[in-house]
C-alpha cells in the first residue's frame, strides 16, 4: 500500500504518518495476526488503547517526559487507516472498510492566543531599540547594511 501511495503522488511526509499509524497498530497486536482476520472489536480496542495506554516516549535530542497521544494524532491515524483498508477494498483483499465503522476521535480546534495591541507595539518598539545599537560585526553586516533587514 505504501508503495501504491508513493507512486499516486503522496508527499514523503504522509507516508511517513501512515507508516508511524501502521508501526503502532502492529505494537498493539502481540503477535502479527493475518490482515484480514482483523476484527472491528479489535479497532475499537486499539482506538482505546491509543487514548488511555499508548504512551509516547521522548525521542531524539530533546528530554520531556512521555506523553499520551493528542486527539489529533488519533484522528491521523483513524484517517491512516482508514486509508489502508480502502487500499485493501479496492484490491479485493478484504470486502468493507471496518475502520469507517469506528467512530473517530473529536479534535477542537485549537485556541490561539493573539498579541495584545500593547504587546505589539512593545515588541515593535525593542526592534527599534535594538537597530539603534552599534554592531560588534557578529552578524558580519555594517550597521548601514543591516537596518533595512529590522523588522
């Protein structure tokens, strides 16, 4: 499937969301069940799973602490799943998309606090301040070189 959708145009970037959404549904199985004898009941376990269980660990160079997946994530990986049964539809593999059965996670949009008018006009007025100062040529521009750049 992945093959098939990186030939029909999807960005890297999605095929690497469907590959994390299928690498989370493979740790949920214990073992590696035949595809098609996967059951709704089971979706519906692992959709819960991933709300109450999952637990993202911290990756890379960054330290936090582990955290559960955000409604969002959930609802990417419905929608990644979605996708591979329909894949697993349309070539005869499977007869119906049971993942469209599952109710997906509800995600708010999220609350965007804006900058104060105030807010602005300090930010504005510290830019000002600091394109008055002299350069110690760590930007390696002139200070005449560099004030059309100061927002």
């Amino acid at each position: 499937m992945l093959f098939y959708k990186r030939a029909s145009g999807k960005s890297p970037s999605t095929i690497a969301d469907y590959r994390n959404s299928f690498d989370k549904l493979q740790t949920f199985f214990a073992k590696n069940p035949p595809f098609v004898s996967i059951t709704r009941d089971q979706l519906v376990a692992f959709f819960a799973w991933l709300q109450d269980e999952y637990v993202c660990a911290a990756n890379g160079h960054i330290q936090r602490k582990p955290i559960h997946l955000s409604p969002k994530t959930i609802l990417n990986i419905h929608v990644a799943l979605s996708a591979l049964w329909t894949w697993e539809v349309n070539e005869g593999l499977v007869e119906k998309n049971i993942v469209r059965t599952i109710d997906a996670p509800r995600v708010q949009p999220p609350v965007i606090e804006t900058f104060s008018k105030e807010q602005i006009e300090a930010l504005l007025k510290a830019c000002d301040r600091s394109a008055r100062r002299p350069s110690f040529a760590i930007s390696g521009l002139a200070q005449s070189d560099r004030a059309p750049y100061v927002i």
